[in-house]
C-alpha cells in the first residue's frame, strides 16, 4: 500500500505518503492564496523524499471540505486526476476529521472540537467524542451563536484561534495535516470502513450568483 494524501479545503496546502504502517514523507504549508501554485510541487517533493514514482501510488486520499470554493476545488480535482490516471481508487474524508485525528495525535482524547475558518466571521466545525468519533454533520456558523453548545470544551483548528472568546481552550493542531489523514485513512482501510465520494462539501452557496431580472438576448 502506498498512498498519497492530499489537501487543500484550508490556507494549508498538505501532501503525504502513507505505506500503511506509517507516514513516510509529507510537506505543508500555509498560502491561502496559493493552492493552485504549490500542491503539484509539493506532491514532486514527498515522492522524491521518499524515493518512490507517482505510479507506485496505490490510493488517493483527499479532504473534501469543508472549506472555501476555490481551494477546496484544487485538491479534489488534483486528487481526481491522479486517481483517474493511475487507475487506482480516491478515498474521500471529512477535513474535520483530519483535524481530529491530528489532535489525538496531539494528546486530546475528547469531547472537543474542531473548528477552521469560513470567511465572513464564520466558522466550519463540528464536535466530536474523541479523535476518530465526529457527533452530527459538519456546520458552518457564526462563533457567537453556537458558544454554548462548544462551552468548557478543548478547540483546535484555525477557527478556534481567530475567535477566543467563543473557544476559550484553543489548542494546537492549528492547521490540517495530511500525514493526519492519511493515518486516518490508511486506519479505516484497515478496518473496511466506507469513505466519502471525492466531490466538494462546500455548506453554504456561492458568492457569484446570476443577477436577478438577467435578460438573455439571443440572435434574431
């Protein structure tokens, strides 16, 4: 086994190499406004680090959100194509879960959340049990209106740092990692779990929308 784990669903632009047993190389980092511009290099760097072609890859592990439009999108389409040309399956997972599973890793144990940043003074999150055991769906909201329901528990994630008077015990992992999960990954393989199809989860609508009263002219 020897999958490639990749995500873009946050500002980290993450790439990891999983043989089953463990990571075997990975490269992050933070641009928000880059995703498009480092994940392909990033992913050259983790195959010549661990000495392997893209065509020793077995599986193709990628975030699927929640996460803005744009860089959501690189991931999943890089991830797609790779898959769609070695001609070997694409796992998709929850990048909350991730999240989660980097903050056992960590020392967390749970209940905590995990919570990153959606833009417009909002958050994507999700509570969960303990790091592999997420409670409900993802959600996207303002900080201030779900403060009780993540009152007294541990935060990790972006979105907890930006707003402290909502989580008041932020803790470090801040950014996704995906030696994170491909770990989590190469787990529920193991254990034939299902994952997620490889498409967007996105929560909310668009920015660009049609204008209202558009009038279509057409020739005559």
């Amino acid at each position: 086994m020897l999958l490639l784990a990749v995500d873009t669903a946050t500002p980290a632009v993450t790439v990891a190499l999983h043989d089953g047993e463990s990571v075997v190389a990975e490269s992050n980092q933070v641009d928000a406004r880059r995703h498009g511009e480092l994940l392909l290099p990033s992913v050259d760097k983790v195959l010549a680090e661990a000495g392997v072609t893209l065509e020793a890859v077995t599986g193709v592990v990628v975030g699927v959100g929640p996460g803005p439009y744009t860089g959501l999108r690189v991931g999943l389409v890089t991830a797609s194509t790779f898959a769609a040309v070695l001609g070997v399956p694409v796992h998709g997972l929850c990048t909350l879960d991730g999240l989660a599973y980097a903050a056992g890793a960590a020392g967390i144990e749970g209940p905590f959340t995990v919570a990153t940043d959606a833009r417009r003074k909002e958050v994507y999150w999700a509570r969960y049990e303990d790091p592999r055991t997420r409670v409900g769906e993802p959600a996207v909201d303002r900080p201030a209106d779900i403060a009780e329901q993540v009152a007294g528990l541990p935060a990790v994630g972006q979105g907890a740092l930006l707003y402290p008077e909502v989580f008041q015990d932020a803790r470090d992992p801040e950014h996704q990692s995906a030696a994170a999960l491909a770990s989590l990954a190469a787990e529920r393989l193991a254990a034939g779990l299902e994952f997620l199809p490889p498409t967007p989860l996105y929560l909310r609508r668009p920015d660009a929308q049609v204008p209202k009263n558009y009038k279509v002219v057409t020739p005559q």
